[in-house]
C-alpha cells in the first residue's frame, strides 16, 4: 500500500499539504493524517477523496510514538510522500517565555521530527519524498524568537546532511523555508508577545507554501525558499554578517 504522511494536519500548512495533495497523485492509496486534535482530523478526513487513516496523536509523547512506530512496522507501508508539518514556535524574549514551553517547543520541532524522520526511513524507497518544515527563521539567529530560530535551523541542517546520506536510494528530502504565512501559528506564538508588523505585511497563504513545496520536491531541490521577498533574505542572509540584522529583528 502506498500511503502519504502528513504531520500537523489538523491546521494550517499540514492540512493544507493533504487538500492539494488529494487526487493529485497517482499511486496514492491512502492519506495518513496526524496531529493531536481527533476532531479536526475527522472532519479534514471526510472532505477528502482520498481515503484517510487519522491518527489523533501527541508527537512529543513518547508513548505515542512507540505505538505508531508498532502500527508503521506492521501496516509496512510504502511512504510515498512524508511530510512533517507539526511545528510551533512563542514569540517573546528568553526570559518572558516559560522554560517548559521552550523545551515543548524542543521537543516537538526537533526531536518529534527527528524521530518521525527516523522511524519513516524504512518505509521510503526510490522516488519517496520528505518535505520538512523548517522556516526561513532557521537563516539566522532571531532575537525575540531565539528557540524557535534554533529549532528550525537545526531541521535544515538536519535535513539537508539526511538528504545527502539517501540521494543514492533515490529519497528526495526537501526543506521549505516560508517567511509568515497566514495559519492559526500565529494564535500561540503570540502568547508572550505580539508580531511585529513586518511578520504581518509579509505573510503568504498557505496553498502558496505547499505548491512551491511541491515543485521544489518535484524537482528534487534540497531547499524550497517560497516567494521572492524571502528569497533575497535567504541571499542576504548568505552573504551579510549576521550582526547587521540584529538591530532590525530586535
Ligand atoms: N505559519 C508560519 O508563519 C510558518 C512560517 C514558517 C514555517 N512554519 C512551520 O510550518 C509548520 C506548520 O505550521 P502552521 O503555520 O501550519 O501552524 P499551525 O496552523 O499552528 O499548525 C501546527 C500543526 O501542528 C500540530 N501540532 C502541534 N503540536 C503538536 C503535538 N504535540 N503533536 C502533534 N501535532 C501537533 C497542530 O495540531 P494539533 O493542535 O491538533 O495537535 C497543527 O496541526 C510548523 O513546523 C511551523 O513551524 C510556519
């Protein structure tokens, strides 16, 4: 059986992933959709034509994980297509954010990704894609979103080493790193402190997001930078030292 795989697809970017995705691609037999709220999962399932499987989940529990990692092994699916979307992010200083919000935030950018990665690995084979969610945050070290900067760099680096180790199997691994993009994200992430308007004046759709994800993926690009305002930051960030940034993003 050949399955599509979408992390955070109750919401968002994830759930934007599993809409375009649906009767899209030939030689998928079934969308697996998961993110903790059942309800959204449902109701996103049922709207779909292709069939779903939802798993009502709560990726930095590691209970969790351990039984979908049994359910993996013994469905044995084809992964076609991964795509970790599950991700949040607190905007606010260091010490306005509360430590243990700070590791949940560890915990399910990094290491629910890392695993999930991991456990997937098997199941992909030559012409399976993952797209990774990274953010265009992981440019350069981000004063008032410092964790969730780190977070997402650390999903490029990781993601962009992983794509070289299974190229040869014919894995394509592809990291989309969107500037703001207009999804409920915005509601937590807000929780200690509010956007700056230019998180506001630059936020794209969603749908934009997951179609440059697709042609990038498509096209086996290890990157995927949507929109051309963030694709000069992404150059600008390449080749400016850091430190002038900071005054702007502070
Ligand atoms: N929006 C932006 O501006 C932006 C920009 C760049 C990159 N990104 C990245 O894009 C990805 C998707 O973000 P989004 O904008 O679509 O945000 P979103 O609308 O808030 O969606 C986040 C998704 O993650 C799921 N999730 C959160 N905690 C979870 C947990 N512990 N276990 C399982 N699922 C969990 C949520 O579902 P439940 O609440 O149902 O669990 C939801 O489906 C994230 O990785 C984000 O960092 C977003």
């Amino acid at each position: 059986m050949n399955i599509m795989l979408i992390t955070g697809a109750s919401s968002g970017i994830g759930k934007a992933f599993a809409q375009y995705a649906d009767g899209r691609y030939r030689g998928i037999d079934e969308i697996w959709l998961i993110a903790r709220r059942k309800d959204a999962l449902e109701s996103l399932a049922n709207s779909l034509k292709t069939p779903c499987k939802i798993f009502a989940m709560d990726l930095t529990d590691a209970a969790a994980m351990g039984r979908f990692r049994e359910i993996l092994s013994i469905a044995s699916p084809r992964i076609r297509i991964l795509v970790n979307a599950a991700g949040l992010g607190y905007l606010g200083t260091c010490d306005s954010i509360p430590l243990e919000d700070q590791c949940h935030e560890i915990s399910l950018n990094v290491t629910a990704l890392t695993e999930m990665t991991t456990i997937c690995l098997p199941f992909l084979g030559k012409g399976s894609r993952v797209i990774q969610m990274a953010s265009a945050a992981s440019f350069l070290p981000q004063p008032l979103f410092a964790v969730y900067a780190a977070t997402k760099a650390y999903v490029l680096f990781y993601s962009k080493a992983l794509a070289e180790e299974v190229r040869k199997k014919g894995i394509i691994i592809t990291s989309v790193c969107p500037g703001p993009v207009d999804t409920p994200f915005f509601d937590l992430a807000e929780k200690y402190a509010a956007s700056r308007l230019i998180k506001v004046l630059f936020r794209i759709s969603p749908e934009k997001v997951v179609k440059c994800a697709f042609l990038a993926s498509k096209r086996q690009k290890t990157v995927c930078v949507p929109g051309v305002s963030m694709k000069l930051f992404a150059v600008a960030c390449k080749f400016l030292p850091h430190g002038l940034f900071m005054p702007f993003l502070r």
